[in-house]
C-alpha cells in the first residue's frame, strides 16, 4: 500500500521492509523495527498493519490526519497499548509488548498526547518516581534536588521540583513530561503533539534538546501536525492514513500540498482564508480594567464580526483572560458590556444566556462527558430543565447535529456514538462545533486548532470565518502565530498579564507578534 | 530566569519546614488537627479529670480501635476507593485473634489475626485492581462473606483473652501512659514512613490520584492498588486486635459500629474521596474527636442522644470551613490582583 | 505488506493478563444490549435457577411474590439512583426513611393522611436540599455529607419522636401498599403496580428531559456541564431534593407495607439501596445509571435471597452464598471501564 | 457501698448503661426504669445516671461504665452488649467497691450480679409450645433472631435439640433480624419454596410479620411461635383469631430494667440479693391475647412496661417513654 509517488521522491529512504513477519531485524543499524502492527477497540481498527523502521541518529515523523493512528501507534512502541497483533524489535531485541516498564527499560520513552502526569505528585515526584523499584526509600528533599538539577541541564529553571503538576500551565505540565522522557537518555524518545501546546521558543528549546538526542545517536519519533515543525526537524517520515502507511518522505522531497494530499487521501493545498470583510461596527463586547488572577488590567473592545486574536507566550494571561472574559474564574472590571447588556461580572450560566460560547483549554476534563454521545455533547450548552433532551432531542436537532459532523468532517459512527471512542482531534472539534449556529454574538477560543490536523484546521479556520460573516464576535487565542496573522483582523498581544501591543494592518506580521510575545513593543 | 535556578537547588536542598506545612495543608490535616486541639481543650476543660490515670487509660483504649480502622479505611480511600467490608474484616480478625489464642502462642495467633487481614484485603484488591470492579461494590459483597465466615469460626462472644493481654495492650505502659497509645503510635509511624518515605508509598497516593498517568509512566499502577488493600487489612486486624483485648473478648459483631465511624474519621481527616489526599495525623486525631465525644457529652450532663447530632456537626464545621475560607481567599485574591 | 487482522483473542505472549480476554467481546455485546438490561437478564438466569432447584418458585405468584420485595428495595433506592448518576452518593436514605415514616404516622392524627403523606415529602426535601447545599455550595465530598446527615438525622429522630404516640396506619396509604389488587388476573399487592409506574415516570424524566439529561453530564463531567453554562449546582441540588423526596416517599409507603415504624427502620436500607444501584448497572463514578436498571438490580437482589433460603443451609452460610452471588453478578457486568 | 457518695443529698446514685439505642424494646425498658426511679417510693432513695452508646459495641460500653466509675456512681446497672465484652470497666469497678448488675440479658462473670430475662428458657418454652400445637405436618421453618449476638446464639441451640427431638423436622432457617419487616420478607422467601411448613419459630420477633407472610401468600396459618412483645402482635393473635391462627409470642419484658433498679437498690441499702436471678419470659397467646392487645396503641407499641410485683401503671410509664 505504500505510495508509488512518494517513494519515487525518496528512492535512498524508502526501505525493503525488513521486519518480515517471523520478527528478524534484519539490517543491523536499524534500532526499531516495526512490523505489521495492528490494534483493534472493539469494532474500531484504529492501526490495520503498519510497518516501519528507524534509524539511530534519525527523527522520523509520523504525520496523519486525526484519527489516522499515529496516537496508537507511539502507545504501542511505548507499551501503553498492547497490539492486537505485529511485532515491534528495538535493537535486535522484540520488545515484550503491554508494558510501559519493560518499554522504558529497553530505551524506549514516550511523551504522550494526552499527558501522563500524577496531578497531585509534585514535579520532582513525577520526574523522579517513575525510575526503580517501588521498593526503596524515597526522600522529598533529594528527589527536589535531583529534580532541580535535571530541570537546569534541560535549561528549565523557571519550573518549580515543589510544584503539585496539578497547579502547572499546560504548556509547563507538557514541557515536564517533555524533561521526563529525556531524563532516562533513552535510545528512542517518542513525542507525540509534545508541541501542540508549545510557544515557538517553546518549539526551540524542543528542538535543541532533539538535536542533543540525535547527537547523542539516540532516535526519535516525532507526531506533530505542524508541517514546519517537521520540514525543520524530520529527516524521514510515515504518512499515516486509516490506521495504514499512506506513504514515506525523507527531508526536502516533500512540500506541504503532497504531505496533506497524501494525508487526506486527495488533493489539498494549505492555505488560510483572510479574515471577512466587517459589515457593522457595532461593538459585541467591551471591557475595561479587566483583573482577575494573573490578569492585571486589561482593556478590550470587540466588534460584532471580528475576529480578534490574542497572541503571546505560555503563562502570560491569555487562558486567564478568556476563563474571565467567559465567567469561569472570578474577576471584576471598571466597565463590562457584553452585547450591550451592561454587567458588573458573569459567570458561565450567564455568559451562555448572553450569547457567549467558549472553547476550553483541556477538552477530556473541561470539554466533553466522554461518557455521553457525540451528538449530547453537542447539545450541553443548550439543555433545559423543562424540554426534551436525549435521544428524541438528538433526533429533533439531527439537521443541526450532521451539519457540525460535516462541516468539521467529524470522524464518528454517528451522534450516537459516544464521544470517549473518538480520536483527540475529533473530540476537539465537538468541543467546538456545539457553539456553531446557535446565535452567538461572541465566542472564546482557548487554541481550538491544538493538536489536529491540517484539513482539520482548514475546516475549523472556515467555520470561524463563516461565524464571523454571520456577526459573531471571536476572541482566539493561539499558539501558531501563522494562524493569528493570517485569519485575524486583530491581534492583542499579552504580556505579564497586560496589553503590551495591539497589531493591525502591516504592523500585524509574524515578527512583530513574536517579538511583542518577548516584550518588546515594535515601533508603530 | 536561570540565574534564580542554583539558588532554588540551594533551597530546595534543604526543604524549608514550611514543606511540611504545605504537605499537610494540601493533605488536608490542618483542619482536624485545629479541631482536636480546640475539642481537647473543651474537654479538659469540662472534665479536668481527663487528666487522670485511669480516664487516659479509658480514653485511650475507647479511641485506639477506631484511629487504626480509620487509618485502615484511609488507605483504601487513598487509592480512590471505600471499603465497605472493613467491618466484617474485623470482625473476623477480632474472632481469629480470640479463638487462636486459646489453642497457639500469642505470637502465632497474632501472625494468624494478621495473616487473615492481609488475605481480606488481597481478596477486596484483587477484585478492584485486576478485576476492574469498583471498590464500594466489591466490597459491598465482600462484607456478607467476612461476616459470616466471622460467625463460623466464633458464633458468640467470647476467646481466650486473657487478663496479660488486657494488660500488654490496653494496661499502663508507665503512669500516665496507656500502652494502646504506644501501639497506636508505632503503627501510625511505621506508616507515615512507608506512605512518605518510600516510593510504594508514594504510588500509592500516585494511584488515587490519576490511575492511567501512574500506568502510562511505567508504574505497576494495579499492583500498587492490590497492595494498598493488603496494607490496609493488615492494618485493620491490628485493630481488630486491640479491640479484643481492651474488651478482653472475641466477638463475631465487634466489627459492625466500625464501618460507619471509619468513614467518619476519614472524613473528617480532610481526605479526598476521589483518592491521591489524605493524611495519618489527621486521621489519627479525627478518630480521637469522634470517639470521645460521647464521653465529653456524659461529663457534660447532655443527653447522649445529641452526640449523633453534634458528630455530624463537628464534621460540617471542620470539613467545609476550609472550603468556604478557601473560597473567600480566592475570591479576595482573585479581586486584589 | 499487506495488512492481516489478527483475532482480537490472539494477543502476543507477555502482554499482562490485567484484562481478561473475553472482555473486549464482552464489552461489544455490553454495547449492544442496553446496560439496564443487564440486571434483568441475571434476574431471568437466577429465576430459571430457581426453577430447576425447585420447581414450584417458576410460578406466577413465586414472580409476583419476589417483584414485591423487589420492588420496596427499589423504591428506597431510587433516590440513591438519582445520587449516583450525578456522581454522588446519598448515605442518608436509611435515616430519611425513617424520619419521614415517623413524621408521616406523626401527623396523621393532626394534618389527615394527606397532610401527614405531605409533610412527610417535605422533610424528605429539606433534607435533600441541605445535602445538596452543602455539597454544592461548601464543597463537602457526597459521601462525608450524607454520612453526617444519616448521624444527624437519627439523633433528631430519637430526640424529636415520642414513639409510644404513633397513631395507627390511615387505611387510604394500607390501600396503595399492602392491600392486595388483581391486575389481569394477577394477585398482587398495590406497591407493586405503584412502584412499577413511579420508575416509569423517573425513568422518562432521566432520559428524555433537558434537566435528566443535565443530571447525567452533571454526573459524568462536572467541569464540562459548568463551562457548557449549565447551572451545574442548581442541577446538583435538585437531583439531592429528588433523592430525599424519593427517600420519604418511600419511608411512607414502607410504613404502609409491613405497618412498622421504628427510630431503625430504614438501618437494613444504607448497604441495600447501594448495593441495588450499583448491582443495577449505574457506574459509582458517576454518569451511568437508570431506575429500571435499579429494579432489575433490586429484582437480583430479591430473588438471591429466595435462591440462598431454599437452600436450608443455616442463616450464616446463607449470607456467605449471597455475598458470594452478589460478587458474581457484578462481576459480569460491573466493570468500572465498561461503558 | 453503703454510705452512699456524692456528698450533700443522701441519694444513692446508681448508672444505667445501655447501648443500641432506639429500639421500641429498649425505649420501654428506660422508660419503666425512670417510672420506678421516680415512684413516692424511690424519688428520694435514687439519682438515675444514664448513658447511652451507639450500636451494640462493647467498646463504648466500656467506656461508659469506666466514665460512670470516674463521676463517682454508687452502682451500675448496664444492659451487657456483648456476654463477656465489659469486663475490663467491671474489674474496675470492683476494684473500688462498686457493684456491677447484669441487667437485660445474662453476662458470664463472678464479679457481677445478674437480673436477666431467662433467654434460654424463651427459647425451649416456645419450642415446647410448638410441638404440642404441631397438627400432622411436622415440617417447621426456624427464624433466628440476628447470628452472632450472644441472646440468640445462647437459646438457638436448645430450639433446634427440642425441635428435633420432638420429631419436627426444620426444612428451612433464615434470620428475622430482630425486625418485623426482615422477618415478613424471610417467611415469605420461605414459603415461595416451602409452602407446606407445618410450623414457624421464630425467636423473639416475627410475631406480627410471619403471620402477614402467611396471609399474603394466600397461605393457610399454621401455628407461629415468635415475638418481642409488639402490640401488634398480641392484636395479630386476636385479629386472626378466627381465620385459625394459633400463635404464641414469647418475649421478655423490657421493665426487666425496673426489676433491676429494685433489686440494686435492695443491695445498696445492705440488703442479701440472689446473685443469678433469671426472670421468666412472659408468654402471649390465643388465650391471653385479648388482655395484652391495645387497640388505641400502634402495632409497634412495645409490651411489657411492667413487672410482677412492681404494678408500674401505664401512664407513669408513659410519661417517660422515647427518647426526649
Ligand atoms: N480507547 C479507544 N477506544 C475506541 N477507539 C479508539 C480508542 N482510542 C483510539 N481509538 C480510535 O482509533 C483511531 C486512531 O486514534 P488515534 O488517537 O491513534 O488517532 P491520532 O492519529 O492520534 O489522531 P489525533 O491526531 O487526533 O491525535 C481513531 O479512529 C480513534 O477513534
Ligand atoms: N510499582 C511497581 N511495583 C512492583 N512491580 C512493578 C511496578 N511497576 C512495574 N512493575 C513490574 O513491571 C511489570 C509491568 O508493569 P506495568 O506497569 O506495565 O503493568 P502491567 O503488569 O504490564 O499491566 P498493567 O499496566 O495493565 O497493570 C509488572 O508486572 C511488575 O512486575
Ligand atoms: O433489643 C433486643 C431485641 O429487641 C430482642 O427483641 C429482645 O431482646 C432485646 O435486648
Ligand atoms: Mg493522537
Ligand atoms: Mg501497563
């Protein structure tokens, strides 16, 4: 099933597939092979038969749309997930699958999407308990000072080893799980989306330690949907597509139109709608002296049909900007008028009343009832006490419901379906889509575009522009600058919790949005 | 930014006191502990006669039986669950202890009493770890069975207790030290130790709090959980132990009133029923508040029928004052910054 | 290459034998057939049991005999139903049944039945809004809250009841209780018929009503339902309100059924009504759970106790047998990961 | 333990130590106890201290009667949780002159006086009585009280000898807890199975429940032994009188506790009492149902408010009945 094309661009990388199904390692240098994996859930085959190999010294990318795989795959290699069947060999030796444990011990780390950190361990406890036997004494101070000491040689010393994990920003809680795998040097470091919540110096210093990695002759397999982030730091790669190996790439034989096209499974190119053209000036929501904890004073003002995009690094107040702005942390303001209703404060009960919709940071805990089905899901926001609900209500909104699906191009079995069972980027896009159509004058984005993949995001970046059109005021926080530039009118950088610059027109360039992050204000 | 950091490694290299305080604030035990204080403070006020020899003694050995349960129920709260059985489980060891005694050393029937706890617990664990059942059902079932099988090895009260042993775990060690109290004492430290001071120990707070993450980081998250059962019968039979002796009788029911009460103590030790929080000390002094108010209440001259009602407030208090002062904080915070 | 799907039961060696093999199979046919149905069909399977020990418990009036236990366990354990679907738990049934079934016999004398059947509801309500206040408002944990309540209720109740003035039972509540009725030829006694339309009635408004449905993400991801602008602890409240209603009601029509009241009446309830529920199919964990699953696990319930008494084994051994069976039938189908 | 303690008032301060509290049984017995306490006769002779502890636990009974020795109490009086479970307070006790009685149910030790319903009897009585009322079906059903309390393991061996001796033949056991409701929905569990029972013990309960079971099941009555003296079970007798029911509710009189409040009394004014006094149960049946059941009382109004040679009347001890 491999892509003739793609071979023909890499006719040195694209192996003779080693891994014959009796499991021989073959060539000698390869330190993992795997072979004709394959995990079933159930009626759902998330990977039907993938085989691939790695070579010490080399970062090979695993690229997919969401759902192709590429999560169950990296828990396979990492013993999280046992395989239904297929054989994976790391240096020679078959690794006895279903076993996180044995995995670490043959050299092999992974750094989770869906991150794997005790909430109520401290740092130090979750970098420092995972190695050796339950069996010993564990002392809090030399764990701390162990923990100190691994955080400086990784160059994070602003993380605290004392700090309950629980209390850590995303992106800090991923930059520990990020620390943890590297910390046992391991042959092959797995790191799946570890950058999807990642600031571009974020990304830098993820790079860095990579290239420290390889130096080192260690391997690793790198899951992102950020094709620059593979053009730069891949040098070969497995397109995964349906749970099956679409297609193989080494560095520069590839532009991102063929990636995606492979991924998708047709033709698509990349590309980003411009912001629509504004046809009301009529403000959707006005705040002045915003405080709230680790917000310090901010003025906003948005138009109905703006799209406005907060910008700036991790841990400077953009999630507690948008937590307030929605009600869902306490805060007060000199002045707040949300859709000309004039309010002291709100809470999310009210916010929704008031037409405001909000996409969360974390969507297993803050999105979705995994428990409940996709077309519920949907529905949360729009429960009454005294109307239907269930399935009769799912029934009544069906119109409503397969419009979401197929905007989004949702990857389910159907509204009833439960929402546990899907993919992480198609569970985020649920937590989106319940907001679509349903009279909004602002909606609250914390990131919707973390961790899924490129059509998927075109999708995504169409149906905000459409809410836009319609005149929806949207407040975006982003962690890709390109995304900001690209689809906002206007971009407010955050910056220690304040406004340090607002960028429009020419001013609003990657540049300028990047060095506003770092806090200096571009010259107007 | 990373010029700060080799200061932090000098701090951190030796964790401020305060690190203790933090721990036990986030464990919970700030509040009980407040609680006993002031609760022993009223008592001794009303009753200085607390003070004595024979009432400490009589303290003690009322509050020693539940503090272990409770410490025994905290270990399977630690790891998310509730143990629903903890009272049949001593009941049997309670009979076990008892009956033993009148056949082997006390040696072995103490070895046999906490042989039979461990076995209850693996029994409970091997259910929720392996087999994936909830705790409070498992050992909703699991009660029946201990119960009964209680009653078949001692179908009424009574067991070769005898007035040495009475002596050795409920007597005086020195004046004004009951020699429960020392017991009590050497199973809460050893504990502490293994909970704080080991890496198991660890993981098992680990455990309750995120079960997946403990598993995706390579830990034996299920063996974790089995052991922690295992723990905590052993713990409970130690109970069940001095139970008997300070009845100076085996008793196929002795077991019944400890279920409720060790969720109470639990409880009102601040921890976290959803597993990962919760602290030995505050288990330890919430058994003792609960068990003596009884006592406060009949020095006091009140009808002892109150001391249901005022149990149920001392927790209220003691549990959502936190809460509520937490929230005042935050809000107050929330407005200042 | 070409992919080859491998059986799921072929696992490679090593992996740990954690999850049984058949569990994946289990959980697809699980997926299927609607959890509560579960309970109902281990009913059916201990009922047939029961058959082939003794022949003479296949009868109609042997089903009708069980269903009617079933059935008062069940109506004492809606309420706790309603607790767990929201990821709580209601610890206080036994002392709500008991206090509002001695206020009901309380008031008779003065307020006429009615009055008495609707003060009695009202303190159920009191008591399910100051469980769900303090829940929701102060934050106390579901199972320390009602523990307390359960503590509190029954020194009020020996402080607050003179027993010795309990009026005799009204012959309108022995009419919708006890008194035997004959539905399609059927000889029965009235709760059964008014336990089986109140479950109707719940269950239609856990299913298909916005607030039921509230309930249920409520239950299964408290965050989620708050950042979806659901009014998280008005849900929260109503459902502990229901729950201790439900709990009243069902103290009353126990009174009327087995014409005792007593400071203990309700004690055997505190394990039972758990145990009903979660035998029933509803995750203790929240989110999952339905009143028919309730009866069918309070139907399980009923008819082990009729399997372990046609045994003659002694009363102990009986127990043991119970918790054995209990044990079994959760583990079929109680799996904590089994959605 | 003559001159009374405590100082100015020459009363004798006698403690009261009762655990489990809430049941209609024990509500009764404290009721009658307080009656006396506070008759002409005694108010000026006794200071009643009572104390009561959750559950059946022999822990806090410990307690309690330890805390009862520390204020100074000249006599205890404790209705034993456990047949063996107090002996550390009495030790105590003893060691300081106090005297301790067994008061309710038997307890197995020297240092203590015994005033106790004879349980044992209770128990063989009933079986005795069932026998003779045994019509040719000699198949019985046996509910026991609750397993593990010493009350019930103490008689239910001396049931079944007798039973069986007597040529019944028990094809089926259960349990009644103690409880109507219990003991109702066990006999019907029994009858599904078993609908030809000859003859039904059921020990100390089960008076009112059993015969429902019966008559829901559509069942023919057969003779019944079983109960704690409910009124409901006296009316019961009386109620199915016609339709055949033969029963005989065999039970110890709550005001045991008064018994015990005259007999300490007696000890403390220097008098010689029996040290094991066990009193005969009182026994309610067809013939004598009609003297006991009151129709203007609630079927779980408790009987036996009164003692032979006490004549406490019904309304004294009314006014200190339940809990408040
Ligand atoms: N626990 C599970 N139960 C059932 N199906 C699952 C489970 N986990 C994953 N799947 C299915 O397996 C397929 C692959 O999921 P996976 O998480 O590997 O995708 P992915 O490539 O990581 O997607 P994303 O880019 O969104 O993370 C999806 O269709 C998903 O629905
Ligand atoms: N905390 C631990 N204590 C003792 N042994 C452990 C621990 N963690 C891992 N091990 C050893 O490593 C093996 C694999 O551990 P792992 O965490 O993968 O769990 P598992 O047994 O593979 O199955 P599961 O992950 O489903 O519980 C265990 O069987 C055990 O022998
Ligand atoms: O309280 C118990 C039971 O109620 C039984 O009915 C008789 O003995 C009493 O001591
Ligand atoms: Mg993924
Ligand atoms: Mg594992």
């Amino acid at each position: 099933m491999t892509d003739a094309r793609m071979d023909a661009a890499a006719p040195a990388a694209a192996p003779e597939h080693p891994g014959a199904p009796d499991g021989h390692p073959s060539p000698v240098e390869a330190l993992l092979v795997a072979t004709d994996l394959v995990k079933s859930y159930g009626p759902v085959q998330a990977v039907q038969g993938v085989s691939f190999q790695c070579n010490p010294g080399e970062v090979l990318a695993l690229v997919g749309e969401n759902g192709a795989g590429k999560s169950t795959v990296a828990k396979m290699l990492a013993g999280a997930v046992t395989p239904t069947s297929g054989s994976i060999v790391v240096s020679g030796r078959p690794l006895a699958s279903g076993s996180v444990r044995q995995s670490r011990q043959s050299g092999v780390r992974c750094a989770f999407q869906e991150l794997a950190l005790v909430p109520d361990w401290t740092v130090a406890e979750n970098l420092g308990l995972p190695d050796g036997a339950p069996y010993r004494g564990f002392s809090q101070k030399k764990s701390v000072v162990a923990a100190a000491e691994l955080l400086e040689t990784f160059d994070l010393p602003h993380i605290d080893p004392r700090a309950t994990v629980g209390t850590l920003s995303l992106a800090d809680r991923q930059l520990v799980e990020i620390a943890r795998a590297l910390a046992g040097r391991p042959k092959l470091l797995i790191l799946d989306e570890a950058s999807s919540a990642l600031t571009p110096p974020g990304v830098a210093w993820l790079f860095q330690r990579i290239r420290d990695l390889t130096a080192e002759g260690g391997s690793v397999i790198y899951v992102s949907h950020r094709l620059g982030e593979i053009a730069e730091i891949a040098d070969r790669g497995a397109v995964l597509r349906d749970g099956k190996v679409a297609g193989e790439f080494v560095r520069g034989s590839w532009t991102d139109d063929q990636l995606i096209s492979l991924m998708a499974g047709r033709e698509a190119a990349r590309f980003f709608p411009d912001p629509p053209a504004r046809t009301t000036d009529a403000t959707a929501l006005s705040v002045t002296g915003l405080r709230s904890e680790g917000v310090h004073g901010i003025d906003l003002s948005l138009g109905a049909g703006e799209i406005l995009g907060i910008g700036g690094l991790q841990g400077h107040g953009q999630a507690e900007l948008l937590r307030a702005l929605f009600g869902a942390a306490p805060a007060t303001a000199d002045s707040w008028v949300i859709a000309g209703r004039s309010v002291s404060g709100t809470t999310p009960v009210r916010s929704v009343r008031h037409g405001v919709g909000y996409v969360p940071e974390d969507r297993k805990r803050e999105g979705l009832a995994l428990e409940m089905t996709v077309g519920e899901n949907l529905l949360v926001p729009w429960f009454k006490a005294y109307q239907l609900g269930g399935r009769p209500r799912v029934a009544r909104e069906r119109g409503w419901i397969d419009g979401i699906l197929a905007a989004l191009s949702v990857r389910t079995r159907g509204p009833n379906e439960l929402s546990g069972a899907l993919s992480g980027g198609n569970q985020q896009k649920l937590v989106f889509g319940r907001w679509m159509n349903r009279a909004r004058t602002v909606v609250l984005l914390h990131d919707p575009t973390r961790g899924i993949d490129v059509r998927a995001k075109q999708e995504l970046y169409e149906a905000i522009v459409d809410l836009a059109k319609q005149g929806v005021g949207i407040v975006w926080f982003s962690t890709e600058v390109e995304e900001l530039v690209h689809v906002c009118h206007r971009v407010v950088v955050l910056y220690q919790g304040t406004v340090i610059d607002e960028l429009t027109g020419t001013r609003l360039t990657g540049d300028a949005v990047v060095g506003a992050s770092m806090g200096l204000r571009a010259a107007a | 930014m990373s010029v700060a950091a080799p200061a932090r490694i000098l701090r951190s290299a030796r964790i401020p006191r305060s690190a203790g305080i933090t721990r036990l604030r986030r464990e919970g035990a700030i509040a009980p502990i407040t609680a006993f204080v002031v609760f022993f403070l009223v008592y001794v006020i009303i009753n200085p006669e607390l003070l004595t020899r024979f009432q400490l003694q009589t303290a003690a050995n009322l509050v020693v039986p539940l503090a272990l349960v409770a410490l025994g129920q905290l270990l399977i709260v630690l790891v998310g669950g509730i143990d629903i059985s903890i009272g049949a489980i001593m009941s049997l060891c309670n009979v076990v202890f008892a009956t033993q005694l009148e056949i082997v050393p006390v040696p072995v029937a103490i070895l046999l009493a906490v042989g039979v706890g461990l076995a209850c617990g693996l029994f409970n664990g091997l259910l929720v770890a392996y087999g994936g059942l909830p705790a409070i059902a498992v050992t909703l079932a699991s009660a029946f069975i201990f119960g009964s099988i209680a009653r078949e090895v001692l179908d009424r009260p009574g067991g070769g207790i005898t007035k040495a042993i009475y002596l050795a775990t409920s007597g005086e060690l020195l004046p004004y030290l009951p020699v429960s109290l020392v017991w009590l004492s050497v199973v809460a430290v050893l504990l502490w130790l293994l909970l704080q001071r080991t890496a198991l120990g660890r993981h098992i707070y680990g455990v309750g709090s995120n079960m997946e993450s403990v598993r995706a980081a390579g830990l034996n998250a299920r063996l974790t959980k089995l052991l922690a059962f295992g723990l905590s019968g052993m713990i409970t039979s130690v109970g069940a132990m001095m139970l008997a002796a300070s009845t100076v009788t085996g008793d196929p029911r002795s077991g019944d009133a400890y279920l409720l009460s060790s969720i109470a103590a639990v409880a009102l030790a601040g921890a976290a029923f959803t597993g990962g929080r919760g602290s030995i000390i505050g288990t330890v002094l919430a058994a003792c508040t609960l068990g003596l108010i009884g006592n406060l209440l009949f020095f006091a001259g009140i009808n002892s029928y109150w001391q249901y009602v005022i149990s149920a407030l001392i927790i209220f208090v003691v549990v959502g004052l936190p809460v509520v002062w937490g929230r005042i904080t935050f809000a107050l915070k929330g407005r200042r910054s | 290459m070409t992919s080859s799907t491998v059986p799921a039961s072929q696992s490679p060696a090593g992996a740990p034998s954690g999850k049984p093999l058949g569990s994946a199979s289990v959980r697809q046919l699980g997926s299927r057939i609607p959890r509560s149905t579960w309970p109902l069909i281990a009913f059916v399977v201990l009922f047939v049991i029961g058959g082939l020990i003794r022949p003479n418990l296949i009868t109609i009036d042997s089903l009708v005999g069980t269903a009617t236990f079933a059935i008062i366990l069940a109506i004492a354990s809606f309420g706790q139903t309603i607790a767990v679907i929201q990821a709580g738990i209601d610890l206080s049934v036994p002392n709500t049944i008991a206090f509002s079934a001695l206020a009901f016999l309380g008031l008779v004398a003065p307020f006429g039945p009615v009055g008495a059947f609707a003060a009695a509801l009202l303190t159920g309500a009191v008591i399910g809004l100051l469980n769900g206040v303090v829940i929701s408002k102060l934050g106390l944990t579901p199972i320390v809250t009602t523990i307390a309540m359960n503590g509190l209720l029954f020194g009020a109740i020996l402080l607050v009841f003179n027993f010795s003035e309990l009026t005799a039972i009204p012959e309108s509540l022995l009419a919708i209780t006890s008194a035997k009725i004959s539905l399609l030829g059927v000889e029965t006694a009235a709760v059964l018929p008014l336990g089986l339309v109140l479950m109707g009635v719940l269950q239609l408004v856990l299913s298909f009503t916005g607030w039921g449905r509230s309930l249920f993400v409520v239950g299964s991801a408290a965050e989620v339902a708050r950042l979806g602008g659901l009014p998280v602890d008005r849900i929260r409240i109503g459902g502990y309100v229901l729950s201790g209603v439900l709990a009243a009601f069902a103290g009353v029509v126990i009174v009327g059924y087995y014409q005792q009241a007593s400071a203990t009446m309700g004690a055997s309830y505190l394990l039972s009504s758990v145990a009903a529920v979660v035998v029933g199919g509803a995750s203790i964990f929240g989110g999952r759970g339905s009143v028919v699953g309730t009866v069918g696990g309070a139907l399980v319930l009923a008819q082990v106790s009729t399997l372990v008494a046609v045994l003659n084994l002694g009363a102990n051994i009986q127990q043991l047998i119970y918790g054995v069976i209990i044990l079994l039938v959760i583990s079929l189908y109680g799996r904590r990961n089994s959605a | 333990s003559d001159a009374p303690a405590g100082g100015g008032d020459e009363k004798f301060v006698i403690g009261f130590e009762q655990p489990l509290g809430g049941q209609a049984w024990r509500e009764m017995g404290l009721a009658s106890l307080q009656a006396l306490a506070n008759s002409p006769e005694y108010k000026d002779k006794v200071e009643l201290k009572i104390v009561r502890t959750n559950d059946n636990d022999a822990a806090q009974q410990n307690a309690a009667m330890q805390n009862l020795i520390a204020d100074g109490v000249d006599l205890i009086l404790f209705d034993p949780a456990s047949s063996s479970g107090a002996d550390a307070a009495i030790t105590q006790a003893s060691t300081q002159g106090i005297p301790v009685i067994a008061n309710g149910g038997p307890y197995d030790s020297e240092d203590v006086y015994v005033v106790s319903t004879d349980w044992a009897t209770a128990g063989s009585t009933g079986a005795e009585w069932l026998l003779e009322n045994l019509g040719e079906n000699k198949n019985v059903a046996v509910l026991e009280g609750l397993a593990g309390v010493p009350l019930n393991e103490g008689s239910m061996p001396g049931v079944t000898e007798t039973l069986e001796k007597g040529g019944a033949t028990i094809v089926a056991q259960d349990t009644n807890g103690w409880n109507e409701a219990t003991a109702q929905e066990a006999m019907s569990n029994i009858l599904r199975s078993n609908p030809d029972v000859g003859g039904v013990y059921s020990f100390l309960t089960g008076g009112q429940g059993v015969p429902e079971a019966f008559a829901s099941a559509g069942l023919p009555f057969v003779p019944v032994v079983g109960g704690s003296g409910y009124n409901g079970e006296a009316c019961a007798l009386v109620k199915y009188d016609g339709e055949g029911l033969t029963g005989d509710m065999v039970f110890g009189q709550p005001a045991i506790y008064a018994k015990g409040l005259e007999q300490a009394v007696k000890l403390l004014e220097g008098e010689e009492i029996e040290k094991q006094q066990y009193f005969p149960p009182l026994e309610i049946t067809n013939d004598n149902a009609k003297d006991y059941c009151l129709d203007d009382k609630p079927s779980n109004f408790q009987l036996g408010y009164d003692f032979p040679g006490l004549d406490l009347p019904l309304e004294d001890v009314m006014k200190y009945y339940s809990g408040s």
